[in-house]
C-alpha cells in the first residue's frame, strides 16, 4: 500500500512521483519497524503517535493565536506551537539570531551542525502578522520577532524569504545543506541541491494534525 500523503505537498517533484509511489515505503520501512520495537519494548511512543496526541492541544492554542491581536503574544503562541511539534520530529527548539555573511540576521529556532560546526540544517522561523494563510516564502522578516530593547533590533532586510534563503542562506559562504522553514501552520522543506528550480516539499500542520491519523 502506498502512504498517504495528505497534507504533504511534493512542489515541482521535490521527489519524483515514482519515487514517492513505488519506493518511498520501501526505503522507510526498516525505520518504522525500529519505531515500533522501540514502542513495544522501551515503551517510548512513535513520532505519528506523539503527533496525534498533539493535535487537541495545537488547535486548542491555534485558537487563542487566532483571537490575539497584540503581535508579541501571538508569537509567544507560535513557539509554544513550534516547541512542541519540534520535539516530536526530534528537533530542539533553541532560539538564537544568526548573522549571515551579508548581515541579515535571522531567527533560528533549531539546527543540526557538524563536529567542525558548519550547518547541516537550520530551521528558520517565520511569522505570519496577518490573519489570513499565506506561502511562508513570501514573507519577510518581522521585527516582532526580535527580542529585547527595540533599538536591539538590526536593520532588516524587505526581502521575502524566498530571496533571503537564495541570496543569504544557501548563498553563504558555509551555507547549510537543508533548511525548514516554519510557521504554527506549515513547514517547509528546502534542499540546497533543489532549490535553484524551487523543487520543495510543504507540510500543511492544520491538514496533517486535523487528520489524527
């Protein structure tokens, strides 16, 4: 049987559509199996579990994000939504503000780094000001997103995060490999060999947790 992947949107074949139909299953089917044992003999849930169990509690404070209206707790919601979903797929949620070689300072909320400290991954946060849904690479930076005095905050750049990621994260001169992009409602995942044909896979939370499967 084919896995379903509703709620996961392969954009301009991230993978190919025969890899994802004929393959996929087969190269995930030793680590779902480890995830089982672990489940039955160290008792320790498997990440779709542990995202199931999610999914009253990311709604039920999705909620209080959407009746916010003061911008600064909207994102204290955000993180506490990111937080958790992070920690199920394995990922630490650790805020720090990372300069790039072009002084774009940007919000990084998780990474994974070499022995030698050079990225392998980032996750990138984005944050939404409106109410309405939008393609997180449309966004740009907000400075809601700074903490501290308000003249802590640099100068940010206008640019959409379609263009940072291009110019001022894969464009580094040490630019991680992978990069998720994320929000309370979507994860995207970016892969610098793809990225010149804007091949990605998009992640919708609200499809995926309002599934319970």
């Amino acid at each position: 049987m084919t896995i379903d992947l509703t709620g996961i949107n392969n954009e301009n074949e991230f993978f190919t559509h025969h890899y994802l139909t004929a393959i996929l299953e087969g190269d995930l089917k030793d680590l779902f199996k480890e995830w089982n044992r672990r489940e039955s003999e160290e008792n320790i849930k498997t990440p779709y579990s542990e995202l199931r169990s999610l999914a009253s509690g990311c709604f039920r404070d999705r909620g209080r994000l959407e009746k916010e209206r003061v911008l600064s707790e909207k994102l204290v919601i955000q993180r506490e939504i990111l937080q958790q979903v992070l920690s199920v797929l394995g990922y630490e949620f650790n805020l720090k503000f990372v300069e790039t070689d072009d002084n774009v300072v940007l919000p990084v909320i998780g990474e994974i780094i070499k022995q030698n400290g050079a990225p392998v991954l980032w996750i990138i946060e984005a944050f939404n000001e409106q109410d309405e849904e939008v393609d997180l690479l449309s966004l740009s930076l907000s400075e809601t997103q700074y903490t501290g005095p308000e003249n802590d905050c640099p100068d940010l750049t206008k640019e959409n995060f379609e263009t940072i990621i291009s110019r001022n994260v894969f464009g580094r001169s040490e630019p991680p490999r992978w990069v998720i992009l994320a929000d309370q409602s979507q994860l995207l995942l970016l892969d610098r060999a793809k990225w010149n044909q804007k091949r990605l896979l998009r992640f919708d939370l609200n499809e995926i947790l309002g599934r319970r499967e």
